[in-house]
C-alpha cells in the first residue's frame, strides 16, 4: 500500500494518473467497536488520509453514513455503514488560481465540461504547482464570485483526469452534490467515455475487447503493466473498434469501461499496438513498415507534428447530477492529430514502396 501511494505521487510528477479520481471506500462498524469520533476512526482505518483531508471530505459530502452525509464530531456506532470516496490526488493545500486559456465547452451551476489541450497537467501535484488545469479554474470560479478567497473554492470538482499528453474532453463538478454523484457514476462504470487514438498495425478484427488487470510495472516505475486476473493490479476493461486502417498504423476507437492508469496505452502495448509516438510504451520509433530512408524520413515528420502519444477523449456522457437526464459532450480531434492522421491517409493512397 506504502509503494503503491509512492508511485501515484511520482506519476503525478508527470502529469499522469488513474482516470478515475476517486476510490469508493465501504467499512462496517465491528460490533465491538467502541464510540468515537468518526475523524478519529477513519484516519485509524486508511492508510495516508490525514485527518485534515478528512475533515474537508466530510464537509464536502464525501463521507456518507447509513446513506446520509454527517460532521466532523459525529460518533459512530456498531453496525454502522460508512462509505468515503477518497480522493487519488496528490494532497495540494493552495491552490495558485491562473489566468489560463482553458476551452470549455459547456457549463451550468452544477458542472463545467473541459477540452483539454495535449501538454497541459490536469491537477497540481509534486512538480506540477502551476499552469495546470485547477489553477486554470480557480481563476475561471473566482471570476464568477469575487468574494471567494482562495482557499473558499472547490477542491473536490475534479471526479476524474486525463494524462498530460492526452487531449480532450472532462467533466468538473462545481458543487459538492455534483461531485459525489459523478464519482459514484464513475465508479459504477456507467460514464460514457470514448477515445479516438492512432495505433501501430493492423487488426485482424474489426472490434474487439481487451481485459486483464492493470497495475504498476515490477521494475519501470513510469510504466504500468497488463496481469492475469487476481495477481497484480485492478480489473480494467477496454473495448476498441476499427475506424480506419492506415496501412502500417489503423484509426481505432476505444471505449472504456475502468479507468486506470494509462489504460488504453498499456492495453493496446499488450496487444501488440502501442499508440503512435508514445515514448512511455515503445510506440515512438518505428514498429511497421518498410526499411526505406523516405519511410524513416516520413515517420520523423509524423513524430514532429503530433510531439505526443496520439489519443484524444472524444466524447463524454453521463446523467446530469440535478436535472437527471443524460448528457451527452463530443469534441473535434486535436489539431496535430487531425494533420497526423490526413498525412496518413495522403501516404496511404499513393502506396508508394517507402
């Protein structure tokens, strides 16, 4: 557990993370349990939760007893049924808010939907302070009500994230009803989400699915790795479909039913198709195609004009945590994306030997 929260805070460094920001933790009180304060009881029941990132869970809602939310001083009982979604996040206590340029796509009272551009780092974490997307909304929230002080802002509006080099769409929740309500939508697997991604080879298949646990690589820190069931790692589970082959790299879409870290990377890897320039999986250098020097030149241009693995989350959808209804957000690839992917079609149609 101890190597498993050090490796969540070194990937952080990177920008990079389990999609899913928040764990559903489940506890019954033992019958013999003794009348405390239920902060208390907690930070003695989970590993690396201290008391004060407790309190504030609590006072977001977070913490929920026999079905209903409660404060810091209550005292639990025997039999009690406690649930804590507990947040992945590397622990940020100020949080700088930024005049970003950030494109949202959509927003109501209750939630903001997000087009993230490729390069930019979702939460502050070690070694990512600023310029990410949460200062970016910090200073969006404080625009809207100037009297907040920093430390008045959301800090639970973020129910899941996308790697730094990841492009597109996510969902903030901007109250904390909105927030326990998609985590719990996440957590069920039931959020709609799919990702467009360029992958190296062809598929004997049309469509597919890919499972097998994710979890980290025994000696790559950076890395994750796929296992049997029950050996290592969670479950994961990604379902893909062939939108366009490519010659020596194909067009797929993948739809998720987990969210772990780097799952489509290290899912498509384990099937013998790392993601296009992804330099964590083995996909930045050249895995099919010919020996010609205009091929390697080709592939060179390819890699300077998408600079990242090439993966965009097109489409978002969920039930809306006050109207009820499902939603449904679509976005446009990135641009570097849509000129990697027309360069392969231009290379494709004239067939030429290298």
């Amino acid at each position: 557990m101890q190597q498993d929260h050090l490796d969540q805070e070194q990937l952080a460094e990177d920008g990079e993370s389990s999609e899913e920001l928040y764990e559903r933790v489940s506890i019954t009180v033992d019958k013999g349990q003794e009348s405390v304060r239920i902060d208390k009881f907690m930070t003695n029941r989970m590993q690396h939760v201290t008391r004060n990132k407790l309190q504030r869970a609590i006072a977001a809602h977070m913490v929920l007893v026999n079905g209903k939310s409660i404060k810091s001083n209550y005292k639990i009982r025997p039999g009690d049924q406690i649930v804590m979604f507990s947040d992945n996040a590397p622990e940020v206590f100020d949080i700088k808010a930024e005049s970003l340029d950030l494109n949202i796509v959509f927003e109501d009272d209750d939630i903001m939907i997000v087009n993230k551009a490729a390069g930019m780092v979702v939460h502050p974490g070690h070694g990512n302070y600023s310029g990410t997307l949460v200062n970016g909304i910090a200073w969006h929230l404080k625009a809207q009500q100037p009297e907040l002080s920093e430390n008045e802002l959301p800090r639970y509006g973020l129910v899941h994230r996308i790697d730094k080099n990841t492009s597109g769409l996510l969902v903030v929740a901007k109250t904390d009803k909105a927030a326990v309500d998609l985590a719990n939508q996440f957590f069920d697997h039931t959020v709609h989400r799919r990702y467009v991604a360029l992958v190296w080879g062809d598929f004997e298949e049309d469509s597919g699915t890919i499972t097998g646990h994710v979890g980290r690589h025994q000696r790559l820190r950076k890395q994750m790795d796929v296992y049997p069931d029950g050996e290592h790692g969670k479950e994961a589970t990604t379902h893909f479909t062939v939108l366009e082959r490519l010659r020596y790299v194909t067009l797929v879409e993948c739809r998720l039913e987990t969210g772990r870290t780097h799952q489509i990377r290290v899912h498509m890897q384990h099937i013998g198709h790392p993601l296009f320039n992804d330099d964590v999986y083995g996909g930045n250098r050249i895995i099919k195609g010919t020996v010609f020097t205009k091929y390697k030149q080709f592939i060179d241009n390819c890699f300077e004009i998408c600079p990242r693995h090439a993966l965009h989350a097109k489409s978002l959808g969920f039930i809306h945590p006050k109207t009820r209804k499902e939603v449904m957000f679509e976005s446009e690839l990135a641009e570097d994306m849509k000129i990697l992917i027309e360069k392969w079609r231009r290379y494709t149609k004239a067939g030429t030997g290298g």
